[in-house]
C-alpha cells in the first residue's frame, strides 16, 4: 500500500521523503506535484552540516540524520530546493488554488551546492552550450529540473509522482504575520526616549511597527510586522468538501499514480486554521484512499 504521511509543517516533507526512499518506495528522482496556496521554493541560508548523508555515517543514522536536517536547517517555504539536490525530486508542478489568481508559466532551473559539499547552494547557473569544464569541478552535483505552476486542469496525464498536498490549498489564513508580536522588556531610559527612537530616519523601511506601554513600574516595547491587506480564503465546509472532490477526481481522471503522498496540516504556522485543519484532512483521506490501494 502506498504510504500517506501526515505533518504538521511542510519541511517535515524532506524527511518523509527520505523515510519513502530507505523503505523503498522512491527508488529514483520523481516529479513532485505539489498542491499548496505557495510555492515552497524558497532559497535556503548555507546549511550548518551537509544535506548529503556523509559516508562514514552508519546506516542505522540514516533517517534520524535527515529527520534532525529537517528541523534545524529547513523552514516551511525551502525544502523543495534540498529535495531535488538529494535525488528525491525531478521536476516540481505546482498547483496552485483556483482562488490565487495564479499565471501559469514553465521554466528551467537548476540547483547544485559548492564543490559538492551540499552546504552552500548555488541557483539556476547560467549554463554555456559549450561551458567551462571548471564549472564541473566547482558545482559536481549540478541538477536541471523543470518547474512548473498551473491549476490542476492543465497537470500532465498518466505521471508516476510524489503527491504532495498542503491543507492551506482549500483553506488559508494567508496573513498570519499580521498575529504575530513580540514583547520585550525594556528599560525605564529607553522607555523615556521612546519618541526619539521612533522618529529615527532608518524605522519606516523596517517593515515593524513597535508599542510601548508601562505595566507595574516595569516597561515594555510589542514589536510586530506591518500589518498587510488579508487574503484569506476561508470558505464553508461545503465548499471545502466539492473542491477536495474536484481535486481528487481530477487525478483519478488524469491517471495519476503517486508513489508516496505527503499531507502538511499548517496549523501550527496558522496558514490552515485549526478548526479547519482536522475536518479537511479528514475528508482529504476519505478521498484518497482509492488512489493509495485502488484494488
């Protein structure tokens, strides 16, 4: 049977897909489709240790390895990228919800990491027709995909693939920055020099917004992002359930057989709502199972 793995945020998928391929049911780079509010394909910072599991590791750390890499050096919005380096992945579609307002458009990219090492990635190299040997010797695991992004009409016919579904993709609190705020204490001072600092030349281009407030003879500052315009898309259960239906439907149709599906809840990050997140994923497995053992 195929396997469904169930998460809470999206870059715990790299780590399934590594448990999919030691048990064996990734046994070469596969195309992703990936059904999400957002692309996921962010640029990673250099990674403190190598996203290539080193040789002289034993075998048995294979999985804690990479499930530790997950946590520490991958976020929600860059794991794609590290998945088509390892060989997981061979070229990414994303779908994306008819509510986006997406373009669809299909470009050629390529990722690799210097000399090899899976540290320091490097981005969509411009490739010569006739390139420098050195390139090769500098960038070893050069890796060419295709990326893609289209609603789920326009997805190829009869693929073998990763099926990866964000929950965020039939309902999305898209402006969870707008809920998040810090405080800090601070000092009575630099309480009392409160409009000095907010009328500094630099504060308007921070993207921040700061309060100050006293509480019990101890001071306080709320730091938060700027506050954006919200473009949530939160609709009835109803609706939820025909489009879980659409998009089922759609590949049952379309002949698609996937060989591991990952389901990331996003309720933690608030880009699926909790009270959204267990009724969705509920009926999203309901679906699913005839795609997973259709026999």
């Amino acid at each position: 049977m195929i396997p469904i793995y169930v998460f809470d945020e999206h870059n715990e998928a790299f780590y399934f897909w590594h448990e999919a391929k030691k048990d064996g049911f990734l046994n070469e780079p596969t195309d992703l489709f990936h059904v999400d509010a957002h692309h996921d394909m962010g640029r990673p910072e250099p990674f403190q240790k190598s996203l290539y599991f080193p040789d002289d590791s034993p075998p048995n750390g294979y999985l804690n390895y990479f499930q530790d890499f997950a946590r520490s050096e991958l976020n929600i919005g860059n794991y794609i990228f590290p998945a088509v380096l390892c060989g997981l992945i061979r070229n990414v579609y994303f779908i994306f919800p008819p509510w986006r307002n997406c373009k669809t458009r299909r470009t050629k990219m390529n990722v690799c990491s210097a000399f090899g090492e899976g540290k320091i990635l490097k981005y969509n190299l411009r490739i010569d027709k006739k390139p420098d040997p050195r390139i090769f010797r500098a960038y070893p695991d050069l890796t060419h995909f295709n990326f893609s992004m289209q609603e789920i009409e326009k997805i190829p016919q009869n693929r073998k693939m990763i099926l990866d579904i964000d929950l965020d993709y039939f309902a999305c609190s898209d402006t969870v920055t707008n809920r998040i705020r810090y405080e800090l204490e601070i000092t009575k001072d630099q309480f009392l020099q409160k409009e000095v600092f907010l009328q500094g030349n630099t504060l308007p281009f921070s993207g921040l917004e700061f309060g100050f407030a006293e509480k019990d003879e101890r001071f306080y500052v709320a730091v938060g992002l700027k506050k954006v315009r919200d473009r949530s898309h939160l609709p009835d259960h109803e609706e939820i359930e025909s489009e879980i239906g659409r998009v089922v439907d759609t590949f049952r149709s379309k002949k698609i057989r996937p060989v591991v599906i990952t389901l990331c809840r996003s309720s933690v990050s608030g880009y699926c709502p909790k009270e959204y997140a267990q009724f969705i994923e509920q009926k999203l497995i309901e679906r699913l199972r005839p795609l997973v053992n259709p026999g």
